[in-house]
C-alpha cells in the first residue's frame, strides 16, 4: 500500500513531539536513577515523579455503604423539563438538542397531516398553473 500523506504527517508529527518531550524524560530518568543507585528512597523525593496514594483510602473505597439509612429511589430520573412523548417537543415547542433538522421536520409535517385530516400543507414544484 502506498504512504498516504496523513500518515507521513502523523509520523512527523510524533517525531517533533518526542524530540520535544526528550529532555523532561531524560531529567526524570536521571532523578530516579540517581535515587536508585543509594538503595534508599524516601516518599518526598518520589511524590514529584509518582502519585502516592495511602493504602488506607485504597481500602475505604472498597467498603461497602449500608443501605438501611437512606432513602429508597423508585428509578426515576430527575428531568428538568416535560417532554410530549409523541411530538417530541418541550413546553416552549423545542424538540430535544439531539434531534436532527431534518427529523423535527419530517415530525412536523406529520403532526401537520393529522391536524389538517390528511392534507399535507406542500409547495407546489415547477409551473405555477
């Protein structure tokens, strides 16, 4: 298969990438081998290179929470506004953020067909006679 240009481009991109990011990895790699070589590392000298969680948060979080004093939940979730479920529109007649122009359209035309008794509202195309 031949070399597409994006794929050069992605390969020069990384390249420029690596050499940017070399010198901050060389400095950590000496750090941490300058730690290494006494057998001897304390936890100040690591917390710039590493996050260090304690072993107890660990295990808290593991624990299981009793469900005896809260409150019991019937499933629902909690909407902010009231949606018509066979037009899909919301109090201010907008259809959901998620729907396409093309959609809400295509929904409109048919609530105008029933609202109308089966006439569609249409422009005519072409001659006009």
């Amino acid at each position: 298969m031949a070399k597409s240009l994006r794929s050069k481009w992605k390969r020069k991109m990384r390249a420029v990438k690596r050499a940017k990011n070399a010198p901050k990895e060389l400095a950590r790699l000496k750090l941490a081998l300058a730690h290494g070589g006494t057998g001897e590392i304390s936890m100040n000298d690591i917390q710039d290179i590493a996050t260090v969680v304690p072993a107890g948060k660990i295990k808290e979080k593991k624990v299981d929470v009793d469900m005896e004093g809260e409150e019991v939940d019937d499933g629902k979730m909690d909407m902010d506004s009231k949606r018509s479920k066979t037009t899909q529109l919301d109090e201010h007649g907008q259809y959901p953020i998620w729907m396409s122009q093309r959609q809400a359209k295509k929904l409109k035309g048919k609530r105008m067909t029933k609202k109308s008794g089966g006439k569609a509202n249409k422009k005519k195309k072409g001659i006009a006679w």
